[in-house]
C-alpha cells in the first residue's frame, strides 16, 4: 500500500513538473542500490568483513607465480639455516624423507601376459635391468638411485621442489649411457622473458606455453658465477613439486608457515640456556658494612664493567667470612615454569605445518597408551600415502619407463611389440616403506581374521610392512629348504586361546 502511494505521488509531480519527476526517480534508484550493498555487505563471510577487531587487515592476492618468485630463494635460504642449526627442523626433514622414501620406494614390474595374469619371467628380466641400472643411475657415480630418490625428497621438503637433468655418459664400461644429473632449485634462472618463441614466456627458469600452460624448456644458471643460462628440453628435465593453486611453475617448502616460528623458538630457548647459564654461575653473594674495603681490598678480582669484587667458589665452598659480612645465597629460577609448555605449544605448530605427530617430532613419548599411538600411527599413515604417490609419479615413474626404453633400444630387453604398444611393459608398483605393528599378537590376530573372512589381502598386510609378498614367501621357502638341509624342522604355527582379543594380556595404560 506504501509502495502503490508512493508510485501515486511520484506520478502527480510528474504530472505537474517532468524535471522535478525525473530528479525524484533518480534519486530514490541511488538509495535504493545503497540499500542493496549494504544488505550485500550484511550478508557476506565473516571473514571478509572489516571491523575493529580485524583492522586493516588487506593481504596481497597476487599471481601464485609472481608470490613465489617474490620469496622463494628468502624462503630456502632460511629453512636451509634452520635445517643446519635447529635440532627440530633438522629432525622434521629426517622423518618426511624417512617415512616417505625410507631406503628407497621399492619399484616392482607388474606386466601381464595375453591371459591377464603376471608374466612373472618378464617381470623378473625388467627388475634385474632397473637394479642394475640403479648402480650407476648417478653420472657422477657417487649415489646410487634409491639414494637419488632420498635425495629429491629432502629437496622437495627443503626447497619445496627437486630437480634432475636427464642426461648421457660417454663412459663404455656402463651398462646403460642414460644417467641423471641433480641440481639444486637455485640453478633454475630468475630472468622473465616474454616471447620467448611462438607463444611462449620465461619465469622464474620455467619456459612455458602461455595459453596451455604447458612446460616446454627450463633454463639453468649456474648461481655462483656469470655462466651462460642453458636451456634444456622439458622431456629431459624431472622437475617436481607440490602443486598448490593452477598455473604454478615453482614450489615452495612446505615447512615455510613455520619459518618465523622456528626462528623465534630458537632465539627463546638460546637466551633461556644462556640466561640459566649465566645465573649458575652464581652461587652465593656476600653483603660487607664496610664495602671500601671489602671491593679494594689487596689482591682483589674485579669486574671491569661494575668495578665490584667477584670471588670465584671451588667445589662450592665458600673459603672466608669476614666481620660484618653477610651471606646470601644466589636464586635460580630458570628455565622458569612456563618454559616446557611454550616449547611444545610451538612444537605442536611446528608439527603440524610439516604434518608429522608431535611425538615423533620431539621424541616425547610420555603419556602415551596403545590407543593414542595407534591413532597417531593411523593418521600419520594416512597423511603419507598421497605424498608418496607424488614423489612416484613426479620421480620414480618417469626415470623407469626411460631405463625400460634405454634396456629395450640397446638390446639389453627382449620386449616383444615393444614398439607398438610400450605402455604395457610400464605396469608398475611402487612399495613405499611400511609401519611395524605395534602390538604384534593383538594386531597379528586382527589381520589373520580379515584375511581368514576375505576382508583384506595378504598382500596388502605385508605391503603395511614395507615388504613384498612374493620376497616374503620366498624367504620362507629358504628357511624351510635350509632347515631340511641341517636336519632341522621348523615349528608349527599354532592357535590357542591366547590368541583371543578378549584374553589379550596386554593393558592399556
């Protein structure tokens, strides 16, 4: 009824006069776009609103590339002192490198035959090759390539990206020419070109095609001299990395949220120490009613700095006391209270940027019962699996399928139709190493009954383990085969009631 009245007196004075109309129609369609924003405004994330509480909070959005070509050599520089000089981060890179590549994400050939089922011959003839090759995968011939691959994964966690140059010796005595060649993520030029070639643009070494995105080329400087900048081929480059927004062409360590923390923690706990140090030193101090002559007495030790007498205690005896002195024994509250909970405040931090457990971290393990560590365990293992997926696909997988290629064009495989169809004799898996159980009886009886009840494989219980179920059989085999030779038999397995998780004895605590 307001709206029809309000339409009615706007229609009388455009009736009476068009201008002053015209104006009144304007006017009420500013207030009513002002209406809307701030309804807009009223409605939007919290997170988007500015109040008194967020202040002028406006952070950058920049190109993910300009933010990263910005900061990632600060970035490395400082996670690489941390890594040399802080006992935490330097443990945080051992354990990502450790529980992701261990001693080397084993590789095991999985082609099949006509039948679908593993031809086990061409598989064992593939493996023989790799491991073979493995020997010398390095040109310089100093690492192995399970070495490599440990390698390229403390790169990708120190500089959040790896980098290998796909190359070839001269050297006749090896079985292969194809090599590899790492580099560090400085090597990669910090020239921008544009146009490079037919549309085509440089950053940050990353030759790239501008409307696909595609990679076409890196560029490499050396960083210690004024060399010239090589360009090489993307199909001769292994570059990987942690892809966190599209378009990226460089990584940054993943441990770069915990930068400023870890710096600062390492400042908080050197000046404790040294605060605790220095306030050990001092046992006792002596108060005088004569302090002329006490302070300059003959054969005195003062302190340069105050002019006052410093007497150094053996053995913590006090040697004299004089008349009129008093003794007052010197107090030591540090590390204060408040100490140990700080640290693993910011430990806890620390941990959770470079998603690893607390414990494993810090090496506490107190208050720690079955459940709670296999929780920690669970969660960890499944924070691993898509890291080391990466490190395979973006590692592991492309350096084979080239040996495979390199064994077959130099006769040292016999793939037949190779040629035609390459791809089937790439069916790989990769085992990545595993977890020992924690408590093997409980656990050991839990796995025996989903297999029993067709719930999981063999094999994926012993790929828990880090092991190959074919090497396990294998070994048992042997055992068995030396055990006759000696004269010997090997003990039955047995099931008693023991076995039962409802008479398990073992408590949690």
């Amino acid at each position: 009824m307001l709206t029809a009245l309000t339409s009615g007196i706007d229609a009388l004075i455009g009736l009476l006069s068009p201008e002053r109309g015209v104006r009144r129609m304007m006017a009420r369609e500013v207030m009513g776009h002002a209406h809307r924003l701030d309804r807009i405004r009223r409605e939007t994330y919290a997170a988007a609103k500015t109040n008194r509480l967020v202040g002028p909070w406006s952070p950058g959005n920049s190109n993910v590339n300009d933010i990263i070509g910005a900061s990632s050599s600060t970035v490395r520089a400082r996670v690489r002192q941390l890594v040399r000089d802080f006992p935490y981060f330097a443990r945080a890179v051992n354990i990502i490198v450790d529980y992701v590549v261990g001693a080397g994400i084993v590789y095991q050939a999985r082609v099949q035959d006509a039948s679908g089922k593993l031809d086990r011959k061409t598989n064992q003839r593939i493996e023989d090759v790799i491991n073979r090759w493995a020997d010398e995968a390095d040109i310089s011939g100093k690492l192995h390539f399970y070495e490599l691959m440990r390698l390229s994964k403390r790169q990708d966690v120190e500089s959040g990206e790896f980098l290998l140059v796909k190359t070839r010796s001269d050297d006749r005595r090896r079985f292969l020419p194809f090599c590899l060649q790492a580099y560090e993520a400085d090597w990669l030029s910090s020239n921008r070109l544009r146009n490079v070639a037919s549309g085509n643009e440089v950053e940050q070494g990353i030759e790239f095609n501008a409307a696909t995105g595609r990679v076409i080329a890196v560029h490499l400087t050396d960083p210690d001299s004024w060399g010239k900048t090589r360009r090489i081929p993307a199909e001769n480059v292994i570059h990987g990395f942690d892809m966190l927004r599209p378009g990226q062409l460089r990584g940054i360590s993943p441990l770069a949220p915990a930068v400023l923390v870890a710096h600062s923690l390492r400042e908080y706990m050197e000046a404790e120490i040294d605060a605790a140090k220095m306030a050990s030193k001092y046992l006792a101090l002596i108060k005088t009613g004569t302090p002329m002559t006490f302070q300059t007495g003959v054969g005195a030790v003062t302190d340069k700095e105050t002019n006052k007498k410093i007497e150094e205690l053996e053995n913590a005896i006090i040697q004299y006391l004089r008349p009129g002195e008093e003794v007052t024994f010197a107090q030591n509250p540090r590390p204060g209270d408040n100490f140990p909970p700080f640290v693993r405040l910011v430990l806890c931090m620390l941990a959770v940027t470079a998603g690893i457990p607390y414990e494993l971290l810090s090496g506490n393990y107190e208050d720690i019962n079955y459940s709670t560590a296999r929780t920690i365990r669970n969660d960890f293992s499944q924070q691993l699996r898509p890291v080391c997926r990466r490190h395979v696909l973006q590692f592991g997988q492309p350096i084979v399928r080239d040996v495979i290629s390199e064994a077959w064009l130099f006769g040292r495989l016999d793939l037949p139709g190779f040629a035609a169809d390459p791809r089937r004799y790439f069916k790989s898996e990769w085992q990545p190493p595993g977890m020992e159980s924690l408590d093997p009886q409980r656990e050991g009886k839990a796995q025996s009954d989903a297999v029993t009840n067709l719930l999981r494989s063999p094999q994926e219980i012993v790929r828990g383990r880090g092991r190959e179920l074919e090497d396990v059989y294998k070994e048992i085999a042997d055992a068995n085969a030396l055990a006759g030779e000696l004269g010997l038999q090997l003990p039955a397995a047995k099931t008693t009631n023991t076995n039962l998780p409802a008479q398990a004895t073992a408590q949690e605590a």
